[in-house]
C-alpha cells in the first residue's frame, strides 16, 4: 500500500462520511446480496454496526503503521473467528465489493483511482482477517 492510497482512501472515506445514509446504504447493500449476511446481522443494531465499521476502516487503513496498531486489527479478527461472530472468510470480499459499490455512488470524486486505493489500502487487513479464521 503506498501513501497516495492511504490520501485517496482518506479523503474519499471523509467525503462519503459526510452523507448521514453513506452506511445506512452500504448495510442496506451488503444485507441484499446474500441470505448469509442478512442472517448474520438479524438481531444487530445497524446504526452502531455503522459506526463501528467507519473505526475498523480506519484500523484497517492504519494497521500498516506498526505492530501497536496490528493488535487493534488483532482484536477486530478474533472478534470475527469462528470462535466468536463466526464471519466466514468469503463474506469479506462481498462485504469489500459492497462497500466499493457504496462509495461509487455517494464519492463525487469517484474514478478507478480511487476504487483501487479502497481496495489495495483494505485488502491487506482484509487478508489478516480471513488468516485468522
């Protein structure tokens, strides 16, 4: 990951955020595309789950820093084992997929650019999580 995808990760997450419905929209999404996750998130408070997502996305674009910021995302991956919310490997890259769709649709400044840039600064923390399984 290099530093101009952190900034255009940064700077189109900050604009995205700006828009109240930004997650509200990308739950509504990722819910849809599969009866798996619509299962798994049945009984949860979609408005933490929001804001809990916008602190992991920020772990996960900082988790590249150093090895105190890698226990924050350690955290993160035992919570979602198997031993715990039990989120099966394969959900992360419909839930990555999802989220691009998201910022497609709520980032004015939307280009190839800055799809890749979500998706090289999330997938290293992405595999970390699927690792820890």
């Amino acid at each position: 990951m290099q530093e101009r995808d952190v900034e255009l990760f940064n700077d189109s997450l900050e604009r995205c955020s700006g828009r109240p419905d930004f997650l509200r929209h990308f739950y509504a999404l990722f819910l849809a595309s599969s009866e798996v996750v619509a299962k798994k998130f049945e009984h949860t408070d979609l408005r933490k789950q929001a804001r809990m997502l916008k602190t992991s996305l920020y772990i996960m674009m900082l988790a590249g820093g150093g090895s105190e910021r890698i226990v924050h995302l350690e955290r993160l991956a035992r919570l979602h084992s198997r031993a715990e919310l039990d989120i099966k490997p394969e959900l992360y890259d419909l839930c990555l997929d999802r989220l691009v769709q998201a910022v497609r649709e709520f980032d004015p400044m939307f280009d190839r650019e800055i799809e890749l840039a979500w998706r090289r600064v999330l997938e290293p923390g992405i595999e970390f999580m699927k690792s820890r399984y």
